[in-house]
C-alpha cells in the first residue's frame, strides 16, 4: 500500500460549531482553505480536538462529507473514525471509505479498556472491513488504553492496510519503538505538539498537530526547517510552541486551542457542553500566549 503521501504538517483540525452549539457547515470549508493556503499536507478532522466524542453520527458523516468536498482531492484527508465498539468503528470506517476520504485515523476503543489481545482483534477487524489505509490513533492520557508496539506489529501483520500509528502518549521511547519493531515501514505521526519534532527527527513523517489549528504557517515552517537540514531554526520553533501547549491545563479540553484560534483569527465557535469558555482572566492569560508567539514568528 502506498502511504509515501502521507506526510509533513496535519492540523487537527477542530470542529466549528455555531454559538448555539450546531454543526457549522460553511466555517468548515472556511477553515480547510485556510489551513491549505498555509501550506499544510493534510487535513485531520474528527479527531480529539474534533471532539468526534461529541458528534453524533449523523453530523460525524457529514462533517468528512464536507470536508472531502473542500479539499477537493488538493491534500489527504484523514478521517477520524474511530468509536466505543468495534461495530461503531466500522461503521464509521465503512461511511468515510464510501465518501472518499484518503485514511482512517482509528482511536483505541474508550471506557471499556480492551486488553491488547483485543485490541488487535478489534483493529483486525476494522481494517478487514475496509480498502482504506487504517492508521491506530493511541491516547492514553484520554482513553486510559495505551497501545503497546508489540501490539502495532501483531496488528500490522494481521492486516496489510494498517499502516502505523498516532501517537499521543507523550513518550518518546514508546513511539519510536513503534517504528522498530513494526514488521515493514510504517508510518508514526505525533499528536503532542511538544514532542513533535523529536518524533520526526527519530523517523517520524509528521505530525497531526492542535497547534497548527492556530499557526499553520508557523508549523510547516518548522517542518520545513527540519527537512531541510536546520535544525536549529526547526528546534527554535519547536519550542516557541511550547507555552500553548502548556496552556492546556488553563481549560477543559479541548477548548483552549478552540480558544486560541478565535484570538488568532481562525475562529471555530465554543466547545459543546459541558465544556465551558474560558474566564477573563485566563482568556486574558491566554492571549498574551498567542501574541507571544506570534511576535517570535
């Protein structure tokens, strides 16, 4: 399976909903052209940051139908499709394959904690339902299921469409194992900001980024910077991210980078309940972040 296309910059892309809490179909196609023109390599939607966790089906279809639509075949698109149940992921699976999305992006069965074994019987089955590349989405600190590169391999060998790994676990050596002990080259993109060009630089091909949801342009550079051979600007970059992602901890999830991204201009409405707006004084904290950042551009 060719997966040479997938590379480089993916913003996370965070679902736009409308003050009332709606789907927000027009900022959809706002968002993917703008992230497009920043020159990123990819689109990421109804992952995290997405919050697939509070989409219902219905609206989860129809955002990756929107989406294929504006990137228009321009960058792949990775479609998040993951769920609670085997049968809900290869239903989701089934519906983006249909709608001509590029990849699946696979989050770890939640709340129910799959053992390893299962895991690999759950990501057997989804990818044998399937033509798609499927790409395992592992985030311990949400789902409390880590996938262990053992389990990567074993499922990699079971399925020749599962193509590598997500990885927000924040652990450098956990994702870079990945990469050593898969049975054929696989891909591994970061999903932690901070960590990201480390990743890369130990054979990563990219990253699938909330930071890049608020400073596309920023993101690419760096990535530019490091395939180019500077890794000291690359590096410079990296860490002039680092106090975003420090501010995390400011709000519920996922709603500080939703946050950012209305003070940057890139605005995708409020987290769904029970997920609140920041308070003044943080929001204020926050901005102060988001200027900082953009001053060391």
């Amino acid at each position: 399976m060719q997966i040479s296309k997938f590379h480089g910059v993916v913003p996370a892309m965070a679902t736009p909903f409308t003050r009332d809490h709606r789907l927000d179909e027009a900022r959809v196609g706002e968002l993917i052209e703008g992230y497009i023109r920043a020159g990123v390599h990819g689109i990421s939607v109804a992952g995290s940051q997405g919050e697939f966790f509070a989409l219902d089906t219905d609206e989860h279809i129809r955002l990756l139908e929107l989406s294929v639509r504006a990137i228009d075949g321009r960058v792949p698109l990775y479609a998040g499709t993951g769920g609670a149940t085997t049968r809900k992921s290869i239903e989701l699976t089934k519906a983006a394959e249909a709608l001509g999305v590029d990849l699946a992006l696979v989050i770890t069965p939640y709340f129910a904690q799959p053992s390893q074994d299962e895991l690999v019987a759950h990501y057997t089955a989804v990818a044998r339902a399937t033509r798609l590349p499927v790409m395992l989405y592992n985030n311990p600190p949400r789902t409390s299921v880590n996938v262990q590169p053992a389990t990567l391999a074993r499922c990699m060998r079971a399925a020749d469409n599962i193509v590598g790994m997500k990885d927000s676990c924040g652990d450098l050596t956990q994702s870079v194992e990945y990469l050593l002990t898969a049975p054929r080259p696989a891909l591994l993109f970061s999903g932690r900001d901070t960590v990201a060009l480390a990743m890369m630089f130990h054979g990563g091909q990219g990253t699938i980024s909330p930071a890049a949801n608020v400073f596309p342009e920023l993101m690419v550079r760096m990535y530019d910077a490091l395939k180019a051979g500077n890794h000291d600007e690359a590096l410079r970059i990296s860490n002039v991210f680092a106090p975003l992602r420090a501010a995390w901890a400011w709000g519920s999830f996922p709603v500080v980078i939703k946050e950012a991204m209305a003070l940057a201009g890139r605005d995708a409405g409020p987290a769904r309940p029970p997920i609140a707006g920041l308070g003044e004084k943080v929001r204020a904290d926050l901005a102060a972040v988001v200027e900082r950042i953009r001053a060391a551009t």
